[in-house]
C-alpha cells in the first residue's frame, strides 16, 4: 500500500511515498536524503510522540506542566492524556519529580517541568 | 518629585531568556553592579508559557521544554547573585540611560543606569492590525494569549476552534487546544506558504487530521456576544477573496496567530533608532544601538524562531555591554549595509567601519528558494559566500564574513540570495 507523508528533518519538506505492507516499508520515493527514508520507516512502524501536558494542582487554580521522560508510542497518546487527566499533585513539586510512573506499561516516567509552591 | 533613585552600573530591561543570558554573560565579564526588571511575577519570559518540547538542542544538546529551559539561566542567575526585581514594569527610558519603573512593593523608582541592555521580546499582532471586520464579540484571542490561559491559568477558550495564520504559536495552540478537549476545525492561512516549521505542521495539525488550508482567510465574523462562527474564503494572487469561495464554519472560538512585533516603546523614548525592516532598533554587530550605552537583544531587536539562538545573541550583548562600561571606545563611523536580492530584516544592519572580530548576518528569505547561494558583497568584491539546499521565510538564514575580509575591501556591503539551480 502507498503511504504519502511530509518528512520534518529539514525545512524541504519533501513529500515521501512509501511503500507500506502493514509491517515494513519496502521503498521511498520522493526523499531528498537519506533522513527522508529513515523518517518514513520509523514514522510508518513505530511512531513516537514527546507528550507535554497540564495537571491539576491540589488547591490552585493554575496547572503544573509535565512531559513524557521520552517519547511514546503515538497511538498512546490520548490514553497518557486521559491518564494524567485523573492526576492531582499537591504542591510544592520540584522540576523532574516523577509525577506518573511508568504510564500506560510503557516504561516511561512523566515528570514535572516546572516548580511550584514552596 | 521625590522619587527612589538607584544607581546601577548596568540595568537590563526583560527577564526572559534574553535578559537572562544578557545578564549571566556581563556579571561573568565582571560586571557586579547589574539589575535585571521583569514587569511580570516571574523570570522567565515567554518560555513559561510554552510548555511544550523543542527547546534547547543548541545550547544544552537535549530537548527541554520552555519551562525548564528557563530554570537553566535562572538558576545560573541566582547562582551568580544578579539582582533582580519581579513585577517591575519599566515605563521611561531617556537617552542618558535613566529609566522608571513602577512596582507594587517599590512604588515609582528611577534607575540611573552606566548601559542598558534592552531585552523587552515582542508581543502579538492584534486583531485590530488586521483588518477582519466585525470582531467585537467574545471568543477571538491571540494564539499566545490562549496559551497563556490555558497552560498559565488553567482556563480554555472554547470548544471549537478555528486558527487564523499558521505561525507556530497557532499550531502549537492546535495541538494543546486538542489534547484539552477543543475540537480544532481549520487552520487558515493568507500565503500560499506557512511560516510555521515542517515539524510543528506535521506534529500539530496532521497528526489530529486539522485540514490547513492555504490562501484562504478569515472574511467575516458571526455572532453579537459570543462567537458563534466565521466565513472563510480564498484570495487570490493579490490576496483579495475570491467571490463564491466562502464557507461558513460554526465555531466559539478564534485564535490569530499573524505574527509578532518586537515590543519597542521604550527604545523609541530613548532616542534609539528603529528598523522598518525589522521592527527593532538598528544596531552594529556589537549589538549597539545609535544611543551610547544602550544595546539590543533577542525578539525586541529582531523576531527568533529558536530561543538557542536568541541566548547566544544576549550573551553577547552583555560582553559588549561590559566593554562599554570598561571604557573602552565605542565605535566610531558606522556603515549602513543593504539588503539585497531576497533579503529582508538583516541584522546587523549597520557596521563599524574596522570590525574586530568576524561578523555573523542574519535575516529573513523574502520567499522560498531552493538551491540557493548567499553571498556579501563588497564594492564589487565577494567577501562571502553559502550554499543553501533551501531557504524559507519560516526560518533565519546566515553567513558569517570573516574579519579580514573586511580590512581589505572598502565600499557598500550588500547581503543578497540567488537561485543557482541544482
Ligand atoms: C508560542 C511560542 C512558541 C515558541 N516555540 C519555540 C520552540 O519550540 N523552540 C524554540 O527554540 N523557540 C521557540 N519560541 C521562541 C522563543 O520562546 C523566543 O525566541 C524567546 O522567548 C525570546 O526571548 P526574549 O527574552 O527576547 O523575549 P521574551 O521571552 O518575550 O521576554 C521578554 C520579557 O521582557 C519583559 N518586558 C517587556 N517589556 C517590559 C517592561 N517595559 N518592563 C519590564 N519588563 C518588560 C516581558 O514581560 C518578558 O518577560 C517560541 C515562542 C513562542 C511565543
Ligand atoms: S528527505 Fe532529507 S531533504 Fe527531504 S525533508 Fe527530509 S531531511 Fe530534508
């Protein structure tokens, strides 16, 4: 099956075909370089995402910003989403705190990226 | 009146990234006598907003988030010992480098300062800047102001968005208005190009499936309290809507994202010369202004895309600044340069007449080129040159010419780009 997709190494931008059998992609076309090729087989098999999200702090009004330690599976996303969404911290919290531990079973930490209070 | 004088050797005006690094890099030139004044309650800037990744793999080779970017050079600043008052809005700046701020613990107080580094960012194009009519109703933000309620708040604009302009902060909006629950309908842009980077289209808007729809734009506005929706149309080559292209889109809310202008009230009070081109002061690549002892850096002298860049520049603003306050002579001539062929917002835009290190340009391609050679002329003389695979106005091209070169050429220097083909 053909897949179309914009690679994102450089400001090209070009336009790759990928040649998709559900498992492993067999050929790219319309890269520019070899990035374009590497991106289109990741992007294609195992998409990744960083995940930077808002909790709710106990007693404030404002959130505290978090993020994933490392990327995630893209099809996760909405579930880490949802998953911190029940999450409430109370202050004070540190930069790096583990704020959700292994989400989702992926083994991946989310952690805060800010302090507050105290 | 009788107002609190303070008297410092170096006072810096904004403390995001900019004004930080400015600051950490005189204290480190030996500078002890400095002051930095943020007018909101935190340092920080404009980072403590963007708490999404993609920061930093310059300057500390990892990817951080604004947030965390910004504890970086603030807790080198608190390291340092360099003083620094929050909730202090500067509100004067006279030629002679004396400024007034007002705070709440502080009230009126003056600062008579030996330089001044400004470091003030830039704000967002208004609505009103653009010229969309019927806009009093509730529901329509700037990008960066959505994103302040939201990630500083706590609170969300609205359930369905519609994104006019596709600079980053509106795809970054995209992504976090979605991940909050919003339901993101389009993201319309004017240019047949969007300013925004490949990655933030890719990451923002495609993977949520956002149509972009490019020469479209916003042509009216629905709803008398609320917004209730918009109609968009598409423009033709000389951007006017194309009768019987207009589409109706139901939505609450509308977030501009058109672009940003340095935020230079205060220079301009203090006598210092601003660029058309850029929007910021004009200064010499020791980022000096025409006022004496007073320099410019990061977004309020020329709009970055990555704050890595935006720390190095400040940094050196606050060497230069050092220098200044050290006695040393400032210099003296300065030549303007040009902007040539597809070249706009070039910074520096005037030089000293002997630069004493190389020099590094930076400016906007005025349209998409690929294959594209920059090259700095000089009377007739090639005093460098770049190939480029390609070139965009979304992203700060440079060239840098080295110091000798200069010594051995004489006449108008012009920084220009062409097409070479492959
Ligand atoms: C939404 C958004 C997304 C971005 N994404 C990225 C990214 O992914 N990667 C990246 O590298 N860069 C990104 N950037 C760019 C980067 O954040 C900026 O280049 C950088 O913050 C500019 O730093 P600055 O110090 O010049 O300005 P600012 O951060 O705007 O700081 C200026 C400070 O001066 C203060 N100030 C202004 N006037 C006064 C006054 N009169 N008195 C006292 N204080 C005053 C302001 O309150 C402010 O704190 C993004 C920017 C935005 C807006
Ligand atoms: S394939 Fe290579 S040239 Fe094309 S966008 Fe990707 S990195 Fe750039």
């Amino acid at each position: 099956m053909k897949r179309e997709l914009t690679c994102i190494g450089c400001p090209m931008g070009c336009r790759l075909t990928a040649e998709f059998n559900g498992t492993e992609v067999t050929e790219v076309t319309g890269n520019g370089c070899a990035v374009g090729a590497r991106y289109a087989r990741e992007e294609l098999t195992n998409p990744k995402r960083m995940v930077t999200a808002l909790v709710r702090v106990v007693g404030m009004e404002r959130p505290l910003s978090v993020k994933t330690e490392a990327p995630i599976e893209k099809r996760l996303v909405f579930d880490c989403l949802a998953a911190l969404g029940a999450v409430a911290v109370a202050p004070p919290v540190r930069i790096g705190d583990v704020i959700l531990e292994n989400v989702l079973g992926t083994g991946v930490n989310v952690v805060a990226t800010e302090d507050i209070g105290g | 009146m009788n107002m609190k004088t303070k008297r410092v050797d170096l006072l810096i005006i904004g403390g995001g990234p900019a004004g930080l690094a400015a600051a950490c890099a005189a204290r480190e030139a030996g500078v002890t006598n400095l002051l930095i004044l943020e007018r909101e309650d935190a340092l920080g800037g404009i980072l403590r907003q963007c708490i999404h990744n993609g920061f930093g793999l310059h300057t500390f080779q990892e990817e951080l988030t604004g947030p965390e970017y910004a504890a970086r050079y603030i807790a080198r600043v608190q390291e340092l010992g360099i003083p620094y008052e929050c909730g202090a809005m500067v509100i004067s700046l006279s030629p002679e480098r004396r400024a007034v701020y007002v705070s709440r613990t502080e009230g009126i107080v003056a600062v008579e300062a030996g330089a001044v580094i400004l470091a003030m960012g830039c704000r967002e194009r208004p609505r009103g800047a653009l010229g969309t009519p019927g806009w009093r109703c509730a529901g329509i933000f700037t990008a960066g102001t959505a994103q302040k309620l939201v990630n500083l708040e706590g609170r969300m604009p609205g359930k369905r968005v519609v994104i006019l302009g596709s600079g980053d902060i509106g795809l970054i909006m995209a992504r976090r208005m979605t991940f909050s629950g919003a339901k993101v309908l389009a993201c319309v842009e004017i240019m047949p190009y969007s300013s925004g980077l490949k990655r933030n289209i890719v990451q923002c808007l495609d993977d949520y499936g956002i149509p972009l729809l490019f020469n479209h734009t916003v042509v009216d506005i629905h709803g008398r309290e609320r917004l209730t929706g918009v109609t968009i149309a598409e423009v033709d080559g000389k951007k006017r809507p194309i009768p019987g292209t207009e589409q109706e889109i139901a939505c609450d809310t509308l977030l501009l994202s058109v672009g940003l202008i340095p935020e230079n009230e205060l220079s301009a009070m203090a006598g210092v010369a601003l660029s058309p081109a850029t929007g910021g002061p004009v200064v010499d690549e020791t980022l000096a202004t025409n006022v004496p002892g007073i320099f410019s850096c990061g977004n309020v002298l020329h709009v970055h895309d990555l704050v890595d860049f935006v720390s190095a520049e400040a940094a050196r603003a606050g060497e230069m600044a050092a220098r200044f306050l050290s006695g040393e002579k400032t210099a003296g001539e300065r030549i303007p340069l040009i902007a040539g062929n597809g070249v706009s917002a070039l910074v520096p835009e005037v030089l000293s007449k002997r630069p004493e290190a190389d020099v590094t340009f930076m400016f906007r391609p005025r349209a998409v080129y690929r294959n594209a050679r920059i090259a700095v002329f000089r009377g007739g003389k090639q005093l460098a040159v770049k190939r480029a695979r390609i070139l965009a106005p979304g992203e700060m091209a440079e060239i840098t010419v080295k110091q000798d070169a200069f010594c051995e050429s004489e006449g108008e220097l012009t920084v220009s780009v062409e097409e070479v083909g492959a």
